[in-house]
C-alpha cells in the first residue's frame, strides 16, 4: 500500500510539473541582439499545393463515423547565421482535411507508402503577427504541415504526422493597411523530412535542394504592420508568434531544443 502511494506521489508531482510547463510560453531569445523600435510583421498563408496526402489519411478522413483527420500548419523562426530556432511555436487552426482537400487523382509516395497529391485550401486570414527589431535578412520562418487523426467526436487525438514542411522568406515590402484582397503571393517550395534538417544544413536553397517535392508549393504573404508597433511590443515577447487559436500543450516546444531544458530559461541549440 504504501509503495503504491509513493508511485501515486510520483505521479502526481509529475502531472503538476508538465502541466505547469505546458502552461508557460516558450520564447527563446534571439541569439542575436537588435537595433531599433520594435516592428510589428504579420504573415498569412494562402492555398498549400499538390502536398503528398498519405493515402490510409484519406482513408481515414472519408470514414467520418470513426474519424477526423485535421490539417494544422505551424511556424518557427530560425536565425540564419547561428542555425538555431527561437522565438515560440505557433499552431494555427486545425482545418477538417475531407472539407479542405481537392483530390488530384495523382499518386505518389510519402514516407514509403502511398500518397495523392492534394490542394489544401486554408481560407481567409490563416497566420500569425510577432514583433522584431532584428533585420528580416537575418531569419527565416520554418513552416510543417501536419496532419491530425482524431476520433469522430475531436476528444481522442490518436496519431499525428508531420507531412512536408518549407522556408519562408519574409519581405514585408508593403504594410497590411496597403494590402488588397487580390495582392499576390510569394511562393516556396514544399519539402519532405522534417524542419529539424535546418539544424545540420542551414537555410541555404542548395542544401536543400535534394529535400524538394515536385511541384508541390505554399502560397503566402508577409506586410509591416506598423499600426500594431507599440501595442504589440507592450503584449507580447519578442518573436513571440501570435494568432489564431493559441494551443496551450507541450506540442508548441520549439523544435531543435532539448525537452528538458525548456523549463529554466531554455536557450536555442546551435550546431
């Protein structure tokens, strides 16, 4: 009795300590220091095309008696010069894949297995807002795309999977109260494997050349909002990334730190 009181100890004190971490915001400084006013950027993300869809997913997303399969893109900054992550982690939304998805018809392969290339459509107002004063030039925004198995009601997440990811250069040369509803988008190349590839070959195009995924593609924009400066930098932390619904789990670590070390003052790992 008293062993399973000690375990049941044990088990407590570790739910409290994850919990208590799973409600901490992880913003990891920049490694570098910058200049200047903070700047207020906001980045939003239009249609994703021809991503590899494994094809037991799509199995999955048409047996909606049994499942939900959900579409969530999440975004990290990454310091070119010191290849570490920093800033947080956002999650967008998570979109329903059988409402989103326009079916090719063209297979392929994911991972080994079969896939159809698919057209997510993510609407209107899909991104983020965060506040910098570091020059653009001097990061990128690492971009996954993931899927989300759930069980028809949305109360059992029982598998999720990392399906193509991308670099996303910001420009910002146009401020969002100057933006138009037909402004076009920049584009980037969807890649296979995982974000964490920045950690060993930067973001320099020719190192990730080999990681491409024929014609598949996201569409997106990136504005100076200089109406949210002040207001930005009085709410959040630097490079804090900020928008939509804020999932509050131990999914939002920042990929490329060791786990243990996001609760003292984490630091980003630098190869």
């Amino acid at each position: 009795m008293s062993q399973k009181k000690d375990t049941d100890a044990v088990g407590d004190a570790l739910t409290t300590r994850w919990g208590k971490l799973a409600r901490t915001p992880k913003v990891v400084p920049a490694p570098e220091a910058g200049s200047g006013a903070p700047q207020a950027y906001h980045v939003r993300f239009a249609d994703l095309k021809q991503v590899s869809v494994p094809k037991f997913l799509l199995a999955k997303a048409d047996d909606v008696a049994k499942f939900k399969v959900r579409v969530v893109v999440s975004a990290t900054l990454f310091h070119t010069k010191s290849k570490s992550f920093f800033g947080s982690t956002w999650t967008g939304k998570g979109l329903d894949l059988k409402a989103i998805a326009k079916r090719s018809g063209v297979g392929g392969k994911w991972n080994g297995v079969d896939a159809e290339a698919c057209d997510l459509d993510l609407g209107a107002d899909y991104g983020f807002l965060f506040h910098s004063t570091l020059p653009l030039d001097a990061f990128v925004v690492s971009v996954e795309v993931q899927l989300a198995v759930m069980n028809a009601t949305e109360t059992i997440r029982g598998e999720e999977y990392g399906v193509q990811w991308a670099v996303l250069t910001l420009k910002a040369a146009k401020d969002v109260a100057a933006a138009v509803a037909s402004e076009p988008c920049e584009t980037a190349a969807l890649l296979a494997g995982s974000p964490r590839l920045l950690l060993f070959v930067g973001a320099d195009a020719a190192g990730l050349e080999k990681a491409k995924v024929k014609d598949a593609k996201m569409g997106y924009v990136s504005y100076r909002h200089a109406a949210m400066d002040e207001v930005a930098a009085a709410t959040l932390d630097a490079h804090q990334l900020w928008g939509g619904p804020e999932r509050d789990s131990l999914g939002a670590a920042v990929p490329g730190l060791d786990q243990e070390s996001l609760g003292s003052g984490a630091v980003a790992r630098t190869l």
